[in-house]
C-alpha cells in the first residue's frame, strides 16, 4: 500500500519574546493507506502539533509533510483549504459545530462549500445522519444536543465529503466514558468501511485501542510503537 501520508524531518518552535518552546522535534512517519493509527502521550508532547501542521493550520519550522504522494511544502493557504475540502476531514475535542445551524445543515456545510448541488447534498446527508444513528435529531441545533451527539454530527460532516484522511484530536476527550466508547467505535467502523486513514490523537488509552497501531510521543519525538496485541499481551 502507497503511503498516504509521509512526513520528514518535521519540526515546529514556537516562540513567545525570550523562550522558545519545541513542540516537535525531528520527526519522520510513514502512513499508509487503510491504516488507523493513533498518538498517544502525555499533555504539551506535541500531539495537537502534530496533527494541525498535518492538517495544514499551522506551518512547520523545518521538514516536510507529503500528502497522496503531493508535497505540502509549498501549498499556498488557499491551496490548503482546497486540500482540505477535499482531501482531509478533522474532529476536534470541542466539537467546533456552527451554532446557529441544525445538526442537518452542520453535516452538509463541506458539501456547499465545494459548491455541491441539493439533491446530491441531502442524499449525502441523510446517509451520514443514518449512519452516526442521529436521524432523530436532525433538526436540532448543538445547544441541543448532548456532548456526545454534537460529536456524531462533527464526525459525520468530517467525513461527508468522504476525505481520504481522517484527523481526530482527543475526539473522546469531552465526553463520558460511555459516549467516548462509542465515538471511537463509530470512527473505528467508518473508517473502515470507507477504506480512510486516521490520526487519531488521544491521551486515552483505552481509545487507543481501537487503532491499528499506535506511537507513543515524549517532548516532541515519536518514541515507540506498540500494536493493540502487545499492548494487552494477548499474544502471549
Ligand atoms: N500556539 C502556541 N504557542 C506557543 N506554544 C505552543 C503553542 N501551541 C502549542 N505550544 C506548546 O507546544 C507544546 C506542544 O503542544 P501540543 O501539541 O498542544 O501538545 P499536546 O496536544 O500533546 O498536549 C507544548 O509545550 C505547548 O505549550
Ligand atoms: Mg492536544
């Protein structure tokens, strides 16, 4: 399988006045496609960092990230919107769902932004309501909803536009432990199905599991991977 994403020697400083903080160092990473792979480590090692220059919100202090086999390298913030609309759907913590639309019209706004049509927009919709089981609920707004459902709507207008990537940072991390069991199921069986690739970031390892593989992450580097087997010794 081709390499989905591959990143290397890729690095990001922040500086704030006199003190300059290494939020990743040096890392290199090959994903490919299919794969669910999982971050894991504990708070400020540079998970969150990692994913958004993944996803192009922020740009790296050195090295390069290479996307469906297109380097990132010199994409202008217009072209990474594009890539983004296309290319790459993210689940956040907070949810970050628009307030003042229905669960409904949060799920088809990457759809109208590329300038999709309406049948073809509430066909897609309905699908993915159906799918994240919040038929029920489409005419609500967020302020409506529970934690849990506001993420089964952010996670279906992740995906409604069927993103080769899916990033997901600390999609669990707002919610119980009971609803977080169920998102990570509703990812682990989405993605699957629709053949993406994840990057999930967690600092739970139970939500770990539901990947492939995972990388533990220490001050910014990758340290180590671990597979759901060696991890629980169901191997031995
Ligand atoms: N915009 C920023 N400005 C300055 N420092 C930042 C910024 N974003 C993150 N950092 C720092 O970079 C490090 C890694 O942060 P982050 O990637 O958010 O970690 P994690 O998601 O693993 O908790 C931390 O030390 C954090 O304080
Ligand atoms: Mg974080």
């Amino acid at each position: 399988m081709e390499p989905v994403v591959t990143i290397r020697g890729l690095s990001k400083t922040y500086s704030r006045g006199e003190t300059t903080v290494t939020a990743l160092h040096e890392v290199d990473l090959e994903i490919r496609k299919g794969e669910f792979c999982a971050f894991v480590g504990p708070s400020g090692c540079g998970k969150s960092t990692l994913l958004s220059l993944v996803a192009g919100l922020d740009q790296p202090t050195a090295g390069e990230i290479v996307i469906d086999g297109r380097s990132t390298k010199m994409l202008s913030s217009q072209a990474w919107t594009t890539m983004r609309r296309e290319t790459i759907g993210i689940v956040f913590q907070a949810f970050h769902l628009v307030h003042g639309l229905t669960a409904e019209e949060n799920i088809a706004l990457p759809l109208m932004l590329r300038g999709e049509q309406g049948r073809d927009i509430s066909a897609r919709v309905d699908e993915l309501l159906h799918r994240v089981g919040m038929s029920h609920r489409r005419h609500h707004r967020p302020g409506e909803l529970s934690g849990g459902e506001q993420q089964r709507v952010a996670i279906a207008r992740a995906l409604v536009h069927q993103p080769r990537l899916l990033l997901a940072d600390e999609p669990t991390g707002n919610v119980d432990s009971h609803q977080g069991a169920e998102i990570m199921a509703l990812i682990q069986g989405l993605a699957q199905s629709g053949g993406q690739t994840v990057l999930l970031v967690t600092h739970s390892a139970q939500a770990a599991l539901a990947a492939d593989y995972t990388w533990s992450m220490c001050d910014g580097r990758l340290v180590s991977r671990t597979t759901p087997t060696t991890q629980t010794g169901l191997s031995s």
